[in-house]
C-alpha cells in the first residue's frame, strides 16, 4: 500500500500544477460548467447509459469503501440503482450512497447522474440526511438542478485533461465544489487492488476555503481513493468493487 505520507507529497506536488478555478462559456452539454454561471442544458442530449471509463455506472454497480476521519472508521456503500429522477427535464441514474458506523446509518443519500452526448458526467443533484442516535439530525447539503436557483456539474470529464477545472455542483452557501485535473498518469494503491494510468484531480468548496482534497479514479471501476490534504485529516480507500 502507498504510504499517506507518500501520497500526500505526491498529491501537493501535482496540485501546484492544477488549473484554477476560471469562468468559461458554458451554454453546451460539450463545454465544462465553471463557477456560478448558469448552463443551458438540451434533456435529448442525455442518457442514463453511463459508461464514462473513469466511473461507469450500470445498475447494479456496488463499491465499498472504508472512510477514515479524524481517526474515526465509517464504512460507505455506494450502489447504482434501476431508478431514475428527472429534473429539470432531464432523466438522471439514482445512486445510493449510505454511510455507516458499527453498522448504524449515519448519513443516507441519493444522488442524480447523467451523461452528455460527449461523455461528460453531470452532477444534478442529491437527497441527503444526516442521522445522529437513530434520528435525522439534517438535511443540509440536499439540492436539485432547477430547484432555488441550483446548478448542476460535472464530476468527470469526458476527456479530462491536466490544468481542466470545472464545477462540481451549485446551490448558493449550501453546495460550492468544484474540481481541477491534476494527472491522468496516476499510480495508486488500495485494499480492492493497484491500478496505473488513474485519474488525479484536485477537490474544493468556496464554501470550506480551507479545505481541500485529492481524489483518483480508476478506469474501469470509478472513485478508488480520496485523500484530505487541507483542513483535517481523512483517507478513503476502495475495499471492494462488484460491477452491474
């Protein structure tokens, strides 16, 4: 396994190499959302076929991750389900992500995918609750694409390329992630295995300036490691992969 400390020193490195945060025309499915600007999106121009190499989703896809923060361990499942969401026009895959503790639901969350004819994979949107005791504590961070202003993103590129940046997700003080490509040349290795050739990019939120992480994908399987880098302490590793 890849030392955190390695990585981390890895991960800054390239990070001084990422691109910034800069606005762009963004009024095509084919051209990457950049800050608070608003897209125009065409819903034919949409599939819930994901097959982005760097996070394919078929229904049935199920990835286990161990999450370890603050020196605190979480377990996080995250499955593809059959169903589908439309918003805004737009017909989205539903992802469940459930976070749990000693086998407690912490935090319970759907999330809305989609793809663009040029492969690029949109964010539009997320159902989450965060569970304290057995009970719902919030509902913060929840966002729909048309809803109150929310915007969508894209979490993967579909041709990524280092010193891209992009949007992730927008809904004024609630959701601000954007991201930057920093390699597409990455080795790493986690519990489910070693892979080369893995997607780096740079994570942040204007809403948490402080904070910032490293997240790698794998083609073929998806999101294999995060790593928080500024603003705490944290690591998430892939434990297992079970492909739809």
């Amino acid at each position: 396994m890849i030392p955190s400390i390695a990585v981390a020193i890895a991960v800054l490195a390239l990070a001084a190499c990422g691109g910034g945060g800069s606005k762009s025309k963004s009024s095509s499915a084919s051209t990457l959302p950049q800050g608070t600007k608003p897209v125009q999106l065409d819903p034919a121009d949409f599939t819930t076929n994901i097959d982005n190499p760097y996070w394919p989703m078929r229904p049935g896809s199920h990835w286990v991750y161990r999450e370890v923060e603050n020196g605190e361990a979480q377990r996080v499942d995250v499955t593809v389900t059959n169903r589908t969401k439309t918003l805004h026009g737009i017909e989205a895959r539903v992802v469940h992500d459930r976070v749990s503790q000693h086998g407690e639901t912490v935090e319970d969350t759907y999330d809305w995918y989609a793809q663009d004819s040029a492969g690029n994979l949109w964010y539009l949107g997320e159902d989450t609750a965060e569970y304290e005791n057995g009970k719902l504590k919030t509902k913060e961070g929840s966002w729909a694409y048309g809803v109150d202003g929310a915007q969508p993103g894209v979490v993967v590129p579909a041709s990524p390329k280092r010193g891209m940046s992009y949007r992730e997700e927008y809904y004024a003080g609630h959701a601000e992630d954007a991201a930057a490509v920093l390699n597409i040349g990455s080795q790493v290795q986690v519990p489910f295995g070693r892979f080369q050739n893995a997607l780096l990019t740079r994570n942040f939120s204007t809403i948490e300036p402080t904070v910032e992480e490293m997240k790698l994908y794998a083609k073929g399987v998806g999101p294999v490691m995060e790593l928080l880098v500024s603003g705490g302490s944290g690591r998430t590793e892939l434990l297992s992969y079970t492909k739809g």
